[in-house]
C-alpha cells in the first residue's frame, strides 16, 4: 500500500521497487502470522492452495474486466465533471529515465504489490469477513475497504470509486476459485494496463 503514497516524496524508480518490495513482505508476514496464530489457523485457510489450469484463464480474463470496469466508472465519474485524480504513479513514470527504470516499475506493480495485497486483502481479510458476517457482505466490504485504501492520497470519488469494480472482481474470484493464485494473476493484469495505459496512451488510470 506504500506505493500509493511514494510520489510526494521524490522517490526514484530503483528506490520505490525496493521500498515497495519491503512493504509488501511485511503486509504478507503480518497477514501469514495472524492468519496461522488466531484464524484460521491455516494458510490453505486464506487461499494458499493450487488451482487448475481452468482458473489462471479466469484469473487473466477477470483482470481485464476489471480494468474495462474501472475505465467505465472513471469515465462516468468525467462525464459528471468530475476532474480526474492525480496518482503518484505519475510522479515515478515522470522521473523513469529510460526502459529500465520503466522495467523496475513494471515489476513493482505487477509482483509485490499484487502478492501483498491479495495475501491480506482477499486473503487474510476477506476470510475474517466471510467468517463473520457471509460471502456477499465480505465480497462487499472488503472491496470497498481496498478502494479506500487506494484512496488515502485523495479522498475525492475520482480516486477511489474506479477501483471499486476491481476490489469486487478480484474478490469474487477469490470466493469461487478458494485460492489467492488467481486474484494475484488478476491483479497483476490490472496493474500492467494500467502502467502500459498511461505511458503509452497517457490515460491517467487511477487503479
């Protein structure tokens, strides 16, 4: 989640991939504790177990739903008037100075923040939720809670709305796939076209 709040403080490329690689381990860690201490006292209990081959199609073509989702409400939310949010990714693509730092922020986005996220998110998270009050209500909760979390930088709908769509997608298959492997896939997708979006369309994406 860190990497949402990097821009501010002029971080470049190369440091922003190992602070986020850092603070995804951690966010991984504390869910991985809690998940094996207090519940469910298993890590196939949060989704760390293998899927078919089936899934990781599905993974891929949720990602890209997602992300048609998250450009529908976006472009909804413009055509009200609203303006549209800044992201402090824009901030590390405008420091990027050639392919690779391009490459250390590909790799950023679509391997420790995917991971970290869906490990507590969907993981840790969304099976305390589930537990306590049901599958749609977790579905629901924890989804709005991941895009207000998105939005820490800037309250306003246009920050955090658009990732609303993507929180809901990456949840429900979490519920029907019972593994993290899929929504981790997923969300790596959503992360991708949205880096490749606003370099090479200059889409100011928000997910």
């Amino acid at each position: 989640m860190l990497g949402r709040r990097l821009s501010p403080v002029g971080l470049e490329p190369r440091t922003f991939l190992l602070i986020q690689s850092l603070d995804d381990t951690l966010l991984v860690l504390v869910s991985l504790y809690f998940a094996a201490r207090c519940y469910p006292r298993s890590l196939a209990g949060i989704g760390f177990r293998g899927v078919r081959g089936g899934w990781w199609v599905l993974g891929l073509l949720a990602g890209i739903g997602a992300v048609a989702g998250a450009w529908a409400v976006d472009g909804a939310l413009r055509a009200a008037g609203w303006p549209p949010a800044d992201h402090p990714v824009e901030g590390l693509l405008d420091r990027a100075r050639g392919p690779g730092d391009l490459a250390l922020l590909l790799v950023g986005v679509t391997v420790p923040v995917p991971i970290g996220e869906e490990v507590f998110f969907r993981g840790f998270l969304y099976t305390l939720l589930r537990a306590r009050w049901g599958a749609p209500w977790a579905i629901a909760l924890s989804s709005l809670l991941f895009a207000l979390v998105h939005g820490v930088h800037d309250p306003t709908p246009p920050s955090w709305l658009p990732v609303l769509p993507v929180g809901l997608a990456l949840a429900v298959l979490a519920e029907r796939s019972r593994s993290l492997l899929p929504p981790i896939l997923a969300h790596g997708v959503v992360n991708l076209v949205a880096i490749l979006g606003t370099v090479g369309l200059g889409w100011r994406s928000n997910i």
